[in-house]
C-alpha cells in the first residue's frame, strides 16, 4: 500500500498503467470474459467490481483526449437503452475530469479483436450485463 | 469463473489451496504485511479484506484437527480484550465446521517467521488491527 | 484435494478451468490423440478415463448456451449408430443441466484445427473409438 | 502411450524413474499429503489411487537388494495389526519379484524428512488410511 | 534404465515417444542433417547408428496404418536400386510387426519442409549415405 | 507517467515501494555503491541524484515510527559535524511528516550488510559523500 | 559507474549502443510515448529529458553518414516553425560531431510503425512536445 | 581449452559449429555489422578479426561442396578490384582443402537477410571493409 | 559433426570439456549410478559404454598431473584382484598419454559426495560392474 | 562497438564493470582457471591475452585506493624471481594511474576461493605462468 493510491490498485496493475503511453489500451473484464486466452498483459483482480476500478484507474490515468474514442462498451442487442452499468461509468466518467468523452460501441468479437490488441486486460469478478469496457490512455502535460 | 467457488478465490489461489496438503499453512495477511518479501508463494487479492477471504477458504479448505493449533493471529499488546476482528474471525470458524479450533497468538516476529515457512501469503487490503492469520490445513476423508 | 472437488480434477486444471471464459473451448482426449503437438495448454490425467473428467467438469463449468454448438465430437465414418462411447456423454450431459445441449460433429482434420485454437487439452487414456470431444465454456450469471 | 508401458504411467513420470539410478527414492503419496511443499520434482497423478501406480511402477523399477530396506511405510500408531492397504502392497511385492522386501516404518515427520529427500514424490488421490509408500531404486543387471 | 527398455532410448526420448500421438511424426536424423536448425524438439544421442534406434523405437512405437504413408526416406538420384541402409531398415521393419509399410521417398528439400514439422528430430551419428527417416505414430489400440 | 507521481519514479520502483510493507527496506546508493552485487532487486536511476528521489518517495511512502530506527546513513569518520548532503535530507523529511525521525548511522560494512537484507536497492548517481541511505517502511492506516 | 562515460548513461543502454551495428536505430521518445508496448528492447530512464540523453549518446556513438536519413523526428501539424526541442537537438548535433546531418519528419502513426522496428526504445520523463526521435548508428573506423 | 582445439574458438562457438548440419549458414562479421538485431544464435569474439576465425573454423569444418555456393561476400561498389580482405579470405582457404570453392558476392541488404536466416552470427572487431563472410556447412564422411 | 572429434563428444559434451579448468572433475557413470540427482551439470550419453568415452574424452582433454590424483575409481569389495573394465582404463591411460596416472579407489559413498562436488556427470549405458570413474582436468601448456 | 571504447571489451564486459561499485572484484583468468565452475558472472574473451585486457579495463575503472590490497595475483613457489607476466601487469599499472599500488599474493586455493566472491570472470586464452589477477573497484569522484 502505498499513500493516496486507491486499494484495489495491485503493484502490478499500477506498473502496467504506469508503463502504458499515448493511445495504449487497457481492458476492464466482466468475470465471463475470456481474459486469459486474450490478454498480453493479464492483470486479475477477482473479488472486485468494475466500477471501483474504473474509478480509481481515472484517478491516476488521463484518457485519449485526440482520438475519435477513448471509451469502448461492448455492444449490445438493438434494446432502446442503455445497460444500467453504463449510467454507472457515465456517471464516473463525469466525475473525473472527463466530461467529454462520448464511448464507442463495438460488436462482441470486434471487441475481442480489439482486446487482444490492448497492452493488459483485468480480470474482474463483475456480473452485470454488458460491462466490459476499453480504456484509452491519453498524454500526462 | 466457475460454479460453486467464490468470487474472491482467484484461480491461482484456488490452485495453491488445493496443493496444499496435511500440515500446510497459509498466511492471510493484511495491508501493511511484509508480503512480498516473506512468501515462498505469493498471491495479491488488493481490494479485499480478509473476513470474506477466511470464509471463502473455509468453504473449501478443512483445518487441522490433528495439530495442536491450526489458526494463528499476530499477538497484540496486554490489552485485556481482543481486537474486534477477531471476533469475526471466530464466528467465522463457527459457521464453517471448525466450532473446536482455538487460536494461538504469537509475538510479531515469531508471527513473521512462522509465515516465512508458511506454503503461501495472501496478500490483502484488509485495515483492522492485528488481522494477520495463518491457517493449517487439515486432510479430505 | 478440496471439499467438494472431484478427484480426477488437478490444482492446474481447476485453474485452467477457471481462468477460461465465455466462448473458450477445452478438449478432452483420448489416449492416441495428438495432444502435446496441438495444445496451447496441455493437462495431463494420464490413467483416467472421458466420461468421468466430463462429468466432474461439468459439475464445475456451464457450457455455452449461445453459440450454435458448445459440444463437438470428432466424426466417425458413415456408419448408421453413433459410437456407444457418445451415449454415456449424452447420458452425462443429461444429468448435468445441458439438456438441450446437441453435439456437433467434426471430420478429423478439423477437428484437429479446432483443437489447436481451443484454451487447453486434456491427455487422457481413454481407449474408446471416436471419443474425442471438445466444450465450449458458458457464463456464470 | 506406447506399448508394454502401464497406462498411469505419464511421459513425466516415465522418464523421471528412468532417470532415477541406484539408491534413490521415489514418494507415492496419499491425497493428504503435503507434496508440493516437499518434492523435489512433483508428478500429479490426480484421480488415480497407489496400488496400481505401485504395481505399474514395480513392472519397471526393480527394488534395492543392497539397501537395508527398499520400501518404507508412515508409521501408524501402536495399533496391533497392519492397516489394510499394506496388505495389498504386499501382494503387489509377491508378485513382482520383490518377494524377499522387508518394509520399514517411519514416524510421520521422519517420514516428511525422507520425502524431502526423495527424487520425486507422486501427488495420488488415495484416500486409505497409511497408503504413503517410499520406494528405493535398485540396479538393472 | 528401466526393465525392457532397450538401452539406446534416452529419458527423454521416451519421454516425447510417448507424448505422441496419431499423426505426429519423428525423424531420425543422420550425422550430417541440419537437426538443431530444424528440430521443434531436438534429441541427441551422438555415437549411435539409426538401425539400432529405429528397431528399438519400434518395439515401443506402432507405425501410422490409416496413413497413405508411415515412413519416409530422403531420396537419392535416379539410380537404379536401393541405398544399402534401406534393405536394413525393411528388414527390421518385418521383424517389428510392420510388415505392410511401404515407405515413401521425399525430395532433400521436401523432406527438410517436412523434418520441420515433425514433434521431434533425434541427432544421430550415422554416416550411411541416404540414412535419413521419418516415421509417423499410429494408434495403440 | 501517471498523475501525482513524481517523474523520477519508475514503474518498477513504484511497484516495489508497493509491495514493500511494515518493517520492509529499501536502500538509496549513491554512485559508487556495489548495488548490483548486493540487490534483492536492483532499480538503477541513472542519472539522477538522491535528495529528489527520496522526496519523491516519501510523498508516497510512511516511515516505521515504530521501530528504533527508520532512517540509516553509512557512517563517516570522527568528523565534527555531519555531511552536507545530511542535512538536506533533514530538510526533506521535516517538509513529508517525518519530522520525529533520528536517522541512525552504521559503520560501512555493517551498512553493507543490512544492505543485503533489504527488499530493493536503488543504484543512482549521487556522487556526494556519505550519501547512501536505508528507509525503513511503515505502515499506511 | 566508470571513467568517461556520462551518468545518464546506465548499464543496460551502454550494453545496448555497443551491441547496435550500422543501421540499427534506437528510439528516445518522451514521457508519454507507448514505449513498453512498441519497443523490442526497453530502456527506462525515468527523470531524465532527452537533451542530456541524446548529448551523452552521441558523444559514444555515430550516425549513420550513408543513409538518407540519421535522425527522425515524429512530425507536427503544419504549423509554420520548429518546436523548441529540435533546436536543440540541432545545437547538440551540431557540437557532435553531426554538422551535416539533415533530419527527416514522420507523421505519427509512420514514427510508431518505424519505433516498432528499432533495436531499442529510451523512455524518458521528457515532457516538451514533438521531442521524439529516432538516431540510426554509423560505423566505427 | 582442449588440446588441437585453436584458442580462438569459444566453448558455445565450438557447440554452435556442431550443431551445425548440412546446408546451415554461419556469419563472421565485422565489427560494425548489426550482429545482435540480426542473429537467430549469437557469438561475440569481441577484440578479434575474422581471418584468424575463418581459418580456425576451417580446419574444424567442411564447407558445402554440392550448393552452388557455399562461400558469399557482402558486395562492395563496381570498383575494380577485390578488397584486400578477400585475398587473404582466400588464401586461407587454398590452405584449408577448400581450393575449389568460388565465393558468391551478395548486395549489402541481400546479406543481411541471408544472415538473418543463418543458423548463427559471429561478432568480431574486425575493421577492414568488405570484411563479412557466410559460410556453408558440408557434410563429414 | 566436425572434423577430429569423435562421433560419442556430443555438442553440450564438448563445451563442457571445453569450459572446465585445471582441477575440475568430470563423471563418465554406469547404466545405474544417480546422475540426474547428483550432477550439476548432466551430460546423458545413452546407449554408448565408458571405455569409448574414455578414450575419447583423453583425446581432447589433459589430465591434472599436479593433484595427488587425477583418476578415481569407485571401490569395490576387499577381492583379490582389480575388476576387468579397469584393467581397460588403464590400457586407454597408457594409449593416450597418461601413462603414470595412478588411479585412487574412493568408498562409493565418497565417490558419490566427490561426484556432486563435480562440474559435471556424463551418464551412459555401460554395464560392467564398479566402471564409474571420475578425471580430474589439468592443464593446456 | 562505440567510440573510445577498447575493442576487447564485449557489450556484456562494459556492463558488468560499470555494475560494479566500491570494493568489488573482477577476475581476469588464464585459459586454465577454472572459471566456470568458480563465476558468479562468467565472460569469456578467448583468444585474448590478459595483459590487453587489462590495460582496457584499467583505461574504464579506478582501482580501490581505501583497501589494503586492489590487485591480487595467485601465488607461485618460493622462486627469487617473479613471473615476467607481473612485470607486464606493473608496467601497465604505471601507465594507468595507478602507481601506488602494491600487489598481493595469494596461495592457489585461497585465491580461487576469493575469485568465487568476485563479480564477474573473465576467462582468458593467456597462457603465461602465474597470470591469473583479481582487480578490487575504487569509485569514481
């Protein structure tokens, strides 16, 4: 434990987004998600959910603020609204200086494409529907 | 994620836990235990804390009947009562089938010592006082 | 070995079980497959037997109920009968909450292929013909 | 698997008593025993039990006549007759040449020492009482 | 050394004899093929001839019998009868129980395509002109 | 980079200093320091000096007020007053709320020795006298 | 340390500029470049700027007088005067022995594709803006 | 060293050139040649050139006498005249039994791809121009 | 394959026997000595028998003539007359040589702490009774 | 290669003398020392001579002016004279800063037991008599 560094924050996981640069990604994964067969760097934080850790990942990483999307949801069905734990994300996501960012959505195996390409991927015990979510990371001035 | 098993037993844990066999033990050490540099087998769970550790452990994993101790805390001062986490800890033992088992307290560096022997240390964010714990592991009839 | 673990199921089995996710595939072979040569992730439970690793698996792990098939079996020629070794997997199927589930057949250098990408295989020594089969993992809700 | 060569027997296991030379020795332990902790190369034999791997053993292995004792028990406590896996370990030995054995018995941690020592200690799901068996290589002439 | 396996058959390459599986192939290689910059498991057993090995891997070893073939040659030139190593390695062939194989014959470069593929290349010293042979595991039934 | 981390901590020593916990050292050497040849784990800071590194660090990291010492300088000789560089480190740790801190000095070997004992030693290129010093970790509540 | 070598200079770079030939590139990119994701060998000199690092290289290593290009800088918009940094990166060549070195622009995307392809990447806490750059080595005579 | 072994050739070297089968490729390249980012096996003789390498390696072994060549320089311009380098390359090989061989001559980023595909590279400091060599293994009879 | 060394040196052999130095012991072990137990660095030569070893390790590598021994036998029983394979030894000795080497007889479990002491174990197939032998290296003049 | 930088010394050497600090010791062996089985980090220079390889180092690294002793050579008999190889050493010694210097002598085995603490071993070809040196690092002001 180290001071005003969030708990949930392992050493390992405050390296990786510590090592991560300008446009690297970084995957927060449901407990179904197929973490381990996809991931480069695989970072497990079972026990824990999603919104905790995006929380405190915003805390010490700035997103993507040039790219089109800096968020990604993974996608789903033609239903007229939102996942309840995109509310949640959006609401995180306003809270910490990132008032502009508007997410992405992608189809499920466009999402795992774009996982397997992300620089680490965290392993959540998270179960509710619809919860992956990509980070980008963005410049530190 | 499978059935049956808690959210909070990573499959690392869960693999060193099912190794583990007659007379091993196990350190569930809170957030400020010398972790790292005392493990033989380390394994982080940053986020949690150790009641719903030990009662998820329990669930699967049965104490030494055999030994003359098979939990161990970290002795505190000559305080007259107990720290409050150890109460639960109790109750815990209570619930999980092991109502016989008696703590033993050791001083901090016979504490420390014990864990360097011990076959794993898991590392956790727990902050109650003197929530350090060692369990021994007991046989499958 | 843990409460409520099927014996035939090793630390590192369980654990590849549990770091699969929603869409990973697991073989499980026989004796004469090419198991080394063609596993990301090869376990060995060399003495065993099919059916009862299938079954101690699916006690653990759900199939996938959205993909078009979550069983296959390696084809046998065109013979009338479907192998006697099939009727216990769909006897193991019926017992363990995949009613519904219809196995897929695979001709044998397909099956091969698919073997290579699953997430890991399992070497057994089971002797029966056409016994090969491959699972694809569902989620926990 | 090959021929002539006992199907619990796997690759690993197979080249580590080949390996094996005059004098050393080799654990078959029960469930319960603690065989990561101790060995110095573990083989897993998860679901299988030790009277086979003892017989499967012996068909290649031949015991060390010059030794004091090629085969040794743990110790059970000042009860008058054998536990019963003793008997069919015997029988084993009758009928693979090594009719003229003589078991020792070691108390339970003079036991652990001796496995510590060991090339390899084999990791079974045997549940009988007392079935942890050392067994010492001898010569091929 | 273990009881009934012939001398020449080093730990490990009993080890990766025994890891095949149907359709995997073995090359034993003479000692001048360019074994390490192919092998995708390399075994050395310097000072040794193939006839030997290969009458002791078939002892342990079945040959492919659904393949269109089961052993291959490097071919030699446009002569007109048989390198001298060949009418050894058919007689072992019919002392072996493979008395129906009818090797094929690869051009140098094929068979090197093809070396490349094998699970494993043994490093001989034989120095028989057109010595070079592949060999591909059928089924233990 | 991250934000509120000082840039001249790298991810590695930040993932360190995490894992470090109560009673755990870590050694900041000056450039002629053998930290290589006496490092658990080795951070190398080329390039930059100490005075910035352990500001930086204890922005982040408490000090052990619970053990007799949690600062350690390598001694100099009989001198009257203390090195420069000493007094800068005063400066530091009255102004990151360690202003209760008597460092200790040990004899240059015996700072070699516990040197070897602590979790990590960071290789930098101070090159002011008697500047090597050992931070001793305390714990975050 | 060692005589007249720069202090920026760790170990591990020095090693990785010696072992460069003509042709090889090296990267020194900026705090928030995505060095870990894109770099075959990584360098972290967290701390440091690239000025002092790019002076202390050239005084060890030339430039590569045959290629069109040396030095590569990763492009900015159309704006119509330099950044600030290549000042003095040119001001560095110019006292370097480098006075006729011209140096090419990449437009991001092509700077990270040629980053991807150098033999190591020099990650930095340098935080001018378009301060990336790319040095092809040259020949010792 | 071994007796008749030059003292030039390095334990790995002497195991690489062993290794080394029919038709494998070995560099000895000068002291400005991109050894490291181009070498699949990598040897250093730091502070030797390569005639006294070539003709140690010579007398160990044989070059390729059925390829069309098994001797290639790295291409110099349309001078002339050959480099002084190449005469003393073939006086040594007049007097090593290799008067037949006529050495091939490849442009500069040909030699480097063919050297990528070598079985191995040799790092000398060899500073005379034109100075890299493959050479092509033959067979021992 | 090179050429002069003989065809049993296998490639790792030879780097051995080129890495050690005055006084370093090499082990030439029977069929059913512990090699894999008891050597640093394990060299198997199966199938082949020492006496072929022997001759061609002195080949290559000088005998210690400083040591008050540079052969070691392991001993046999109190018998009147040496056992056959040494009288073999000592014919290799004067053929290559070592012509006033006199072996030392070492008890065979000294024999066994000296052949741990040792840089290396060769262990072959040889079956002849009391044929271990141990060679101390000397010196290149 | 760089510049200013002796050719005889290899990218691993550069790195390994700049690791070393105050007190630390490099050995430069003959061809005859044991220095495989003696190093913590071995490097090899074969072909090389000791007295260019110490006029390279002593160009880089300051000998220890606190100690005792910074240079030590392996004792030989009780001859009169000493070895011209020490004169060599001495005459390089002169040319390099450090005249003051005083060799020591120690008796073969108590100098290869201070060469097994050293941090590094260069394995030479040097064939002088009595050539083998420890160099004790002094720091850099």
């Amino acid at each position: 434990m180290l001071k005003n560094i969030p708990h949930c924050i392992s050493p390992n996981l405050l390296k990786i987004l510590m090592e991560m640069g300008h446009g690297d990604e970084i995957v927060i994964a449901d407990g179904n998600f197929p973490a381990a067969s996809h991931a480069q760097n695989l970072i497990r934080l079972d026990g824990l959910h999603i919104p905790e850790i995006l929380e405190a990942i915003l805390t010490l990483m700035p997103l993507d603020t040039c790219a089109d999307s800096s968020v990604f949801y993974m996608m789903h069905g033609p239903e007229t609204s939102a996942p309840p734990i995109w509310k949640k994300y959006e609401e995180i996501l306003q809270t910490t200086d990132n008032q502009t960012v508007t997410p992405s959505k992608l189809e499920r195996f466009r999402f795992y494409e774009q996982a397997k390409q992300a620089y680490a991927i965290i392993a959540t015990s998270e179960q509710a529907l619809y919860a992956n979510i990509i980070l980008k990371k963005g410049v530190i001035t």
